[in-house]
C-alpha cells in the first residue's frame, strides 16, 4: 500500500525547517505555504488523537481497577477446607485465642493467602453431608456492606467457620472499656446513628433481601461483642452470619423442636426464645433492640448491684431504666439527657434520641407479634439517620460573626 503525503505527514509530524531564498521571502511574506498549513494542521490533528488516546486509555485503566476493586469485593465459591489446614494455619490450635467477638474459641491466622478469623462450633444438630454443602454454598454467596463474608468451613468432631478478617473492634469494647471507663471512640452521635443504621439494613438483609432458598434466615448471635466497628467511617458489621444454619441451630421439624433445645446470651434472649430454644426472626429483632438500647445508654443489657442493707444482688435490665425514661408524663427531656450515655456530651438530637429509642423499645416488647419486622425498622432508622444530619447542619459553628476583645 503507497503512503501518500498526507499519510507521511500524519505518521511522522516534525518537519524540517529549509532557508528560503531572499527574494522568495520578499515576494511571499504575505503568502502561507500550503505545506506548512497542511503539515500544521495533520500536526494538530495527531496530538488531538495522541491526547484523546490517553484519555481514553485513562478511561479504560479507571475501568479495569474499578472492576477489580468489584471482583474483589464479591462473595467467592465457598472453600471446603482440609482439618489439616485448619491445624497448620492455627499451630495445632496453640496459637494465641482472640478474645473479642465470640466466646467461643477463635483464632486470626492466614488460610490460602488470605487474612481470615477461625471460629470453632459445636454441631447442636447433625446434618447430612449433602445439606451442609448446600447451605454454605448458599451462605458464601450472600453479600452485604454490613456483614463479614464468610468464606468456607471445615468439619471434623466439631466444625470450623472461616470468616473474612475485619480491622476493627467490637462494639461492646468501643462502649465499654474498663481500662478507660471515661473514653470511648463513639463520642459523637454521628458514629452512633452510622452504626445503628448499619445494622438495622444487615439484619434487614439477612432476614427478608439474600434471595438464599433457606426459609426464615435467622442470625441467632446477635450481641454487642458480635459487631465489629471498623474505621475511620465508624461502619457496623455483623459477624456469625451463617452460624446459625451451618450448626444445626435452627429447626424445620416438630420433633427437633421437642428435643433440642439451645443455648443463648443473657440479657440478649427473648422470653418466647428462653422458653423454647427456638431462634425466630423475631427474637433476632429483640435482640437488635437491646443492642440499640445498649449503643443509645452505653451500658450493659444487666447489671448486677451488692445491696449493702439486704445483702443481696439486685438486677436492672437496660430494657426497665429505658422504659422508666420514655414513660408518658413528667420531663421526657430531662430524663433522656440523664440516661443517655454522658460521654456524648450533651450534643445530640433530643427528638432523634427519642425516636430511636421508642422503636429499640418496641423491638423488645415481650409480644413477639408486636415487634415490628426488620424492613419496617430500618426504614424509621433511615429516616433518622437522615434527620440527624439535618440536625448536624444546623449545629456547625457560625462563620458570619466577629469577635472583639477589645473593653468596652
């Protein structure tokens, strides 16, 4: 194929510069040459398409690290791991315990290149070796910003869940450290409200939005030291998601109803749950109450207080001093400010706080049929996340004044 000259010109744009003659330039100084024009002009039109490629190749690489950053951040095929490993990664199961988030057994270690927390579980009810694969095949492919992955499991005498490692600490830990009672990480309302609009949209999901085939997903391990708090955004996130199911803890027949009964957390357990054993959405949702009561008051579901005078131990519940502050009647106000955690420092919405607390309070009504269902409780906390921010707007600091020290 012959290069024409415009081709020539396209592919190679610097052109060399000739002397003209004298009288060629006194004769023609008034005339552009029509080489230059056209060289000038293929020149411009080469750095167009130069600049245009870049952008375009700036484009493409935004792109693929978009979509890397996506590939990363999906759920992977669940990993049937070998005991070995689970030995290996743990040095025999000798390595250091984590003592937050669960009380049972846990250790950080590395599995297959990946940062991982181990978990070890008692079965509470055998399942076949089929019905344990599918449900973690369903479990590992559920994903959520407000839920730690789970990644694959182990089984020998007991099983071994493999969770996503999540830099954080648990929530319980961030209200109460009895290293420094006075401080605490969550000293403003913005991280309180972020945290408790993280897991009502977790529980939310968990319950009515997997489009898993399980019926009634339950979580069953909902606490306080069981949500992790990452930074620097103060996000929620929910751990043992999957426990449930994967152990046995959750029944379909009349006749496992009748034999089996479970263990849970004081203070988190509702009373249908205490009496039966059988985990429901809806003790989940009493559950999600206590930690909502707990993240408003900063204190414990019970607290146990030495009489002096009886010499007993006299129990209180955050569930009664709430209900004793919102009770029609009286200063509302006032006993709001005296029962909320005192390390907000008295900067927070009062109608939010209110709001907030009336819906953590119908979450625990002993009337499982009275509890409002997830989708319907993270829709009001939406609502006052967004009041909240509102709220915050109308707080910030003037900017329109002066100030003058000068006497008067």
């Amino acid at each position: 194929m012959c290069k024409s000259k415009m081709g020539i010109n396209a592919s190679e744009p610097t052109r060399t510069r000739s002397r003209p003659n004298q009288s060629q330039g006194r004769h023609n100084s008034s005339r552009r040459s029509p080489t230059t024009s056209t060289t000038t002009t293929t020149t411009t039109t080469t750095t167009t398409g130069t600049s245009s490629s870049s952008n375009s190749n700036k484009t493409a690489a935004s792109s693929s690290s978009s979509l890397a950053s996506l590939r990363e951040s999906l759920p992977e095929n669940p990993h049937i791991y070998d005991i070995s490993e689970i030995r290996a990664a743990t040095n025999n199961f000798l390595s250091h315990r984590l003592s937050s988030s669960s009380s049972k057994a846990s250790w950080r270690c590395t599995l297959r290149g990946k940062e991982v927390v181990v978990f070890q579980r008692k079965f509470r009810r055998k399942l076949a070796k089929e019905e344990l694969k599918d449900r973690l095949s369903d479990i590992c492919r559920s994903h959520h910003g407000s839920i730690i992955n789970l990644l694959g499991a182990s089984v020998s005498d007991h099983i071994y869940l493999v969770y996503q490692h999540v830099n954080g600490a648990s929530l319980s830990d961030c209200l109460r450290n009895p290293k420094s009672p006075n401080f605490t990480v969550l000293s403003n309302w913005a991280s309180r409200i972020q945290i408790a609009t993280d897991l009502a949209h977790g529980l939310d999901y968990i319950h009515n939005k997997t489009g898993l085939k399980i019926e009634n997903l339950v979580h069953n391990h909902i606490k306080s030291s069981a949500v992790i708090v990452t930074e620097p955004d103060y996000n929620a996130r929910i751990c043992h998601f999957g426990t449930a199911q994967l152990c046995g803890e959750t029944n379909e027949t009349t006749s496992q109803r009748e034999s089996v009964r479970f263990e849970g957390v004081r203070g988190y357990m509702s009373p249908e749950f205490q009496g039966s054993g059988i985990a429901t959405q809806g003790s989940d949702v009493f559950a999600f109450g206590v930690v909502m009561l707990e993240l408003l008051s900063g204190e414990e579901p019970l607290k146990y207080r030495y009489d002096k005078v009886t010499g007993d131990f006299e129990r209180s519940s955050v569930i009664e001093t709430a209900r004793a502050v919102v009770v029609d009647g009286g200063d509302t106000e006032g006993r709001l400010r005296r029962w909320i955690d005192r390390r907000l420092g008295d900067s927070f919405p009062v109608t939010v706080v209110e709001k907030l607390t009336r819906l953590a309070l119908e979450c625990v009504e002993e009337d499982p049929g009275s509890r409002p269902e997830m989708g319907r409780v993270a829709g009001k906390i939406s609502q006052l996340y967004l009041e909240s921010e509102k709220w915050a707007a109308n707080m910030k600091r003037p900017t329109d004044i002066t100030v003058s020290y000068a006497p008067r």
